[in-house]
C-alpha cells in the first residue's frame, strides 16, 4: 500500500488543482470581505481546482474499487 504522499507527488493535477483552490479561492474570499466585491476570474479559477481536486480523489477511488473486486 503506497503512502498519501506518494500518491500526491504521483498526480501533478491534484497539486495543480490544490494551488488553485488555495491562492485563488483564498483571494476571492479576501476580496469580498475586504471590498464586499466578487470577483469572477477568481472565484472560477478556484471552482476549476475543485473540480480537478474531485476528478483525481474520483479517479483513484474508481480504480483502487476496481483492483479490489
């Protein structure tokens, strides 16, 4: 059984949707808080790290389900 970590540096997506997410998810919510103003780049830059965060855990649990059946 290989280890989080392993599998983190394995999948270069996760780390590219986990950079996402935090720098620009992180911004939008400082922005709005700070100047009550949305910002659109923002808020989809970090919707689109979710999304490939969610497509990569997806991934491996569709394929660690199908190695134990």
């Amino acid at each position: 059984m290989e280890s989080k970590m392993s599998w983190c540096i394995k999948n270069p997506s996760f780390y590219l949707g986990a950079v996402l997410f935090l720098i620009f998810g992180s911004q939008c919510v400082m922005g709005y808080i700070k100047e009550h103003q949305f910002y659109v780049l923002e808020s989809i830059l970090s919707i689109i790290g979710v999304f490939m965060i969610v497509l990569t855990v997806k991934q491996k649990l569709a394929h660690h389900s199908s190695k134990s059946t």
